[in-house]
C-alpha cells in the first residue's frame, strides 16, 4: 500500500476499520494459494481473507461461472424467479442434514445471523438469547448483542437480553483442569442452573470452534449434551457455521456434527467460505421455523445470480476434489509440524484446532497472561518471510490464525510451517 493510499484511507473511512501491519498491505491479485502487494511482493495466504477464500485464488471454474452468469443477468432481486439461486439453495438443504429444510441467502454472516435471531425470538416469542462466552457473531446491533467477547463488543444495548454460557474455550476458565468428561458435566449443569433463573429462552446460538475467539473450542458432545436439555424445554438451537463450515475442520462437513449425536441443530447460518469472495451468507432451518414469519420480506441482493453462480461453481469444485479430504490430511500434517515447532517456543501456551483452522496462543512465557504484543510482532515476521496469517482470541488479541485455503498442498504446508517457525523464534 503506498503512502498515499493509506492517507487517503484514514481521510474517508472509520478511525476503527483494523488495518493489519505498521506498514499496511495492499493486495493487488492472487492465484491459487498465493497473493501479491502493490509492491510485486508474493505472499502465500494461510488467511484467505478471513476464511473466505476456500478453495483457492482466481479458481477458473469459479471466474468462468462468474464471467458467463454476468454477461447473462448479474441481478434481480428476491422478487423474480431465480434459477440459481434455487439451484443453490437444493444443495445446500441438502447438505445441511436439516429435515424438511428451507434456506433464505443474505450477503454475509452478520445479516444471516441476524436473520437467525429474528425467526428464533418469533417462533419462540421471546428475546432471551443464549451465548457462548468468547464468541463473535457479526457487526450488527443484534448481533453485537450476542457476541461474548468484548473486543468485539462495542456497544451493551441491545434489542435481546443475553445470557452467556460456559464451555466455547477448553483451556481457560473455571473448569480447565477437568477431564473432557467432567468438563461438559460441569458445563451441562451450569446452563440447567442459569435455566432455573431465567424466563424460557428463544434459542442458543454456538460456533463448533470459535473464529474470532481464537479458534477455541469445547470437547465433541459438548453440544449434543446441551442439547438434551433445550429440547426438554423446547429451546432452540443455532449453529453458527460461518467460519467452521464447508468442510474446513477436516473431520466433518459442518462443525456441529462433532456434536450431532441428538441430531442436527433447529437452525444454521453459513457465509465466509461458500462464495470464494463473492459476498454470500444464509440461514438453514426448518420450515416451520422459516416459515413463522406472518409480514412480507424479500432480499435485494441476498441471492442474487451472480453470487449464485460462484456459490455453485465453487460447491462443486469443494464436493468434486474432496477439500475436505485435503483439509484433513494436510491439516493434520500442519498442526502436527505446527506443535513440533512451538514446542522450542516458551511463549507459545497452545497450538489448537483441526483441518485447516488452526490457532496459535502467544502469553508470557511460563504464564497464562496474554501477550498481544508478541503475537503483532510475529504477524509482522511472518508477513516479512512471505506468510500471511490472521489474529484473534478472547485474551487482549493472543492468538495467531492459520486458515489457508483448502485445496493447500503439502510442499505449501510445510513452506508455511518454516515461515512461522522462523516468526515464532523471534519472539523475545
């Protein structure tokens, strides 16, 4: 990004717009797994653009779908017929494993998380929201209302009273020290005792693995166990699949199937990866619950076709080469490598994750202290050895985020994994 650019950046938009690096970067174009700057320099992306470039950069079967569909009809509206866009929506309901599922399209995570809430509190005529601690679940004023991390939490007003949970973070917390077991015992009975104090809630609404929180997550059946207990009093559940979905875990499609032992959940919301860049959220659920609403919407460019068609072209490609196969196998060899690395690193608490969703947490060696600082620092170095990789956590920022793209190959795994290595080593 050149000095100019960056001037003109702080002129026109929000003092709180997070721009990454001292010296921010400007990406200019990518292929496959790799991205270049203004500057000519190349980057191999383990961010993709905040888990939104799944599959890879400039993908010809997506920019051929995108390119055809535009010279067609690029737009509109929820109004007409739309031939992709039901299309689309068929797979996706089929996918979900949701019985009798219908599937309304937005333009991001926020917007379907939003729509979550809305058909959530009317079918259960109430807003009392249940939510993870640690969790983010879009910008909005609802969703705001429910994030459980307060670096992400600029506002307490809220349209929802919520009630926040315990259990999204395995590591930290009053029941850290507890077997897997004991640990979803404990949680199990804290939400029936906060249940006892409360009037019936609409919903719980949950990430399998937390995104911005650092890619923390609780043992498997954490979910299923609470959800013995929302279905005895008829509350729903929401499965936020907008950073955990389309196979990015490895060992599963959707992240709530590490939890599906009582079926899958009342509603899910996806974004991020499923358009490969092209702006695409939505909300699965089934159909009584989609259909509770008794007024008139539509969505102006929810669904739209050109979206559509990247959204199909790029499904396809994910179900066809088995990127979640790959996610898997080469997920597994990176945070393999990943762990070997921090292990020579005092400053490095945790390597977590699974497939290619991976967190590093940075503190102060020999403490559980966070350590933002050092963690911005080997953002830094990475980036100056060709790397880009993401940060977050619910701890002042102190976790590193790998999420490459899922069609990653091993010889680009491994030249990430030295990159990082270098990076972490230079933490003092």
């Amino acid at each position: 990004m050149t000095d100019d650019l960056l001037g003109r950046h702080r002129g026109v938009l929000p003092d709180w717009l997070a721009l990454y690096y001292e010296e921010p970067l400007e990406i200019t174009h990518g292929e496959g797994r790799h991205v270049w700057d203004a500057q000519g320099n190349k980057y191999l992306d383990f961010f993709g653009g905040i888990l939104t470039t799944m599959t890879a950069h400039a993908l010809p079967e997506i920019t051929k779908a995108v390119s055809e569909q535009s010279a067609r009809i690029i737009h509109s509206s929820t109004l007409y017929l739309n031939r992709p866009m039901v299309e689309l929506a068929e797979r996706v309901a089929q996918l979900s494993g949701i019985p009798d599922a219908r599937v309304f399209f937005t333009t991001s995570g926020t917007e379907a998380n939003d729509t979550a809430l809305l058909l959530a509190t009317t079918y259960r005529r109430s807003n009392t929201v249940l939510a993870m601690r640690n969790s983010y679940h879009g910008r909005s004023f609802s969703s705001v209302g429910i994030t459980g991390n307060s670096g992400w939490s600029p506002t307490s007003l809220s349209p929802l009273q919520t009630l926040y949970v315990h259990g999204g973070v395995r590591t930290r917390g009053p029941y850290a020290d507890l077997s897997d077991a004991e640990f979803i015992a404990a949680c199990v009975e804290d939400l029936k005792d906060m249940l006892g104090h409360t009037r019936p809630p609409a919903a719980l609404i949950a990430e399998p693995i937390q995104g911005v929180g650092g890619f923390t997550s609780p043992p498997d059946g954490l979910y299923a166990a609470f959800r013995e207990v929302l279905n005895e009093r008829g509350i729903l559940w929401i499965a936020d699949e907008v950073q955990t979905g389309w196979g990015r875990t490895g060992e599963h499609f959707w992240g709530w199937q590490a939890h599906g032992q009582n079926g899958p959940p009342d509603l899910m919301t996806f974004a991020k990866g499923i358009g490969n860049g092209m702006s695409i959220g939505g909300v699965v659920a089934r159909s009584e619950i989609m259909n509770c609403l008794d007024s008139n919407s539509i969505s102006t460019f929810g669904g739209t076709q050109i979206t559509m068609a990247a959204g199909l072209a790029n499904l396809n490609y994910l179900v066809e080469h088995d990127l979640q196969g790959n996610a898997r196998r080469v997920g597994g060899l990176l945070i393999e490598r990943l762990r070997a690395a921090a292990a020579q690193v005092p400053a490095v608490r945790e390597v977590r994750g699974r497939g290619l969703m991976i967190g590093i947490e940075v503190t102060r060696p020999g403490t559980d202290e966070a350590d933002p600082q050092a963690a911005a620092a080997v953002l830094e170095a990475a980036r100056e050895g060709g790397l880009l990789i993401g940060k977050g956590g619910g701890h002042n920022t102190s976790c590193l985020r790998v999420a490459p793209p899922l069609s990653l190959n091993v010889a680009e795994a491994e030249e990430g994994a030295a990159i990082l290595e270098n990076a972490l080593r230079s933490i003092r």
